[in-house]
C-alpha cells in the first residue's frame, strides 16, 4: 500500500491559490519514482512534505493553512 502526499498543483484549477505549486508533470515522475522505490509514503513535493509534517505535529494548523489557502483564494 501506498500513499501520495502532495501539494497544490500548477493547473488552471490552482490559479488562484497562493502559494508555490509544483509542476504536474515533475510531481507525476516524482510518484513514479517513489513507487519504483517501493517507498510507503511518497511526498512528490516540498509543499506535500511540509503539510504531512504539520498534520503530523498539530493536525488543527494544518486545517488553519488549508482554511487560509482556501479563502485567500
């Protein structure tokens, strides 16, 4: 089992968050590799890395940020 932990992506979609986004095309290369390497969390992202580890430590900041990003928007 796996699981892909990213960041926002650069789409269209996403214009509007501010914030950085990765590319899709980098990201989806990064979860190739990350499966490749049988790895069981794959973080394709810094964005993706920093918000698991805030979930991790205090997982109501990270409904701050995402709530934030949101309205931000």
């Amino acid at each position: 089992m796996h699981t892909v932990n990213l960041g926002p992506i650069d789409i269209e979609l996403a214009q509007e968050f501010p914030t950085d986004k990765a590319d899709a095309y980098r990201k989806a290369e990064n979860i190739i590799a990350g499966l490749e390497q049988d790895e069981a969390a794959i973080f394709p992202d810094e964005t993706g890395r920093q918000m698991f580890e805030t979930w991790r430590s205090d997982y109501r900041e990270l409904e701050r940020m995402v709530h934030d990003m949101h309205h931000a928007a």
